[in-house]
C-alpha cells in the first residue's frame, strides 16, 4: 500500500528545471526571496536546483551573482542629491546666469580634459559641463514647458525670488505665492524650478 504524503514531503522535493542546460559554474537565481543549492543529478542536462529558504548552499561565494546580493541586501540610495548637471555652450554666458543672477557660489573643479564648472546649491552642486563639438545630447524644449525634464530648487521667499529674477531680466513662468512654484530657463534652454517646499 502507498504511503501517502504530505504537503510539506512534497514543498521539501520541489525542484525548477531550468529549460535548456546551463554552461558549467555559472550561477543561477532562485525567486526573491529564496536562494538555490546544487544538485548532482540529473546528468546531461545542467544543474538541478532546489528552493532553499533563506540561505544560499551548495554555491562557492565566487560563484554568487551581484544580482543574486542586491536581491539579498538592496542598495539604497543616499540621503540627499549629489549634484545635477547641465550641458551649456557658452560657459562664460553660464557662469554669469548661476553665479550672477542666481548668485550661488562658485567651487574648485578638478581637471577633467572638458570645460564646465561646479557650484554649490547648500549640501548639493550643480556642475555645468561644456558640450564638446559634435556631441548630440538631445535638443531642449523650444519654449518654457514646465512639462519638461528640469531640475527644482528650494527657495525660502517665492515673490522676494520672483521680482529679482524679473528685474535682471528673466523669464519666469509662475504660479502664485500660495503654490509657491515657478520656472525659469537659464541662456542654453535648461529649465530650472523655484519652490517653496510644503511644510508637513
């Protein structure tokens, strides 16, 4: 007479096949969530792995994938921005927009073998860089869009920001104080944002 099984006899046999065989030593990924081990059998048609809840046996650490780790351990990204970077073609029409009329700090910049310069935006940075010739990097929107890809700005006084950027003659798209956002572009068609974040 058969002995009947349970469930768990079953989950404890459960195997996946791969469809066509794997070269030798390359690894494979079980699933989120699951790691794999080897099996010896059966030959002829690459490995065979199990399901193995939460370890990984039976692969060599050489043999672990980086994919495989960042199933395991995900990498988070930082707290905070690093820096945004715009391409610009006249440098010095550039440097008079961020340092002049937005009036942010100017810092050093290593030897890059490109011209650009770097600016600091509190704990961030942006980093102009100059296209060199026949570089395409995309065209920009041929008008101010606040639809388009544009990098925001903390601002602590919308209408104090507001009247300078008018008074050195830029052009800014607006809201109203109690949205507390607007736009602008800088001489090359990057468009900026200017807002003032919502207290939670």
């Amino acid at each position: 007479m058969r002995t009947k099984r349970s469930p768990q006899a079953f989950a404890s046999k459960r195997q996946w096949r791969p469809d066509t065989a794997m070269p030798a030593g390359r690894p494979m990924l079980a699933p989120p969530g699951r790691s794999v081990r080897k099996t010896d059998k059966p030959p002829g048609k690459g490995p065979f792995l199990h399901l193995a809840e939460g370890r990984l046996s039976g692969l060599d650490s050489q043999d672990r994938s980086p994919l495989d780790t960042c199933l395991r351990r995900p990498i988070l990204i930082s707290q905070q921005l690093h820096h945004a970077s715009f391409t610009v073609c006249d440098l010095e029409a550039a440097r008079r927009f961020y340092g002049g009329v937005l009036g942010l700090e100017e810092i050093e910049r290593p030897a890059m073998g490109i011209d650009g310069a770097w600016y600091r935006v509190g704990d961030s940075q942006v980093h102009l860089i100059v296209t060199p010739a026949g570089v395409d990097v995309g065209t920009r929107p041929p008008q101010l869009n606040p639809l388009a890809c544009h990098t925001a700005f903390a601002i602590d006084d919308y209408v104090k920001v507001r009247d300078a950027l008018r008074a050195k003659g830029v052009e800014v798209l607006e809201t109203n104080p109690k949205v507390g956002q607007m736009w602008v572009r800088d001489p090359d068609g990057n468009i900026l944002e200017f807002i003032v974040p919502r207290r939670t």
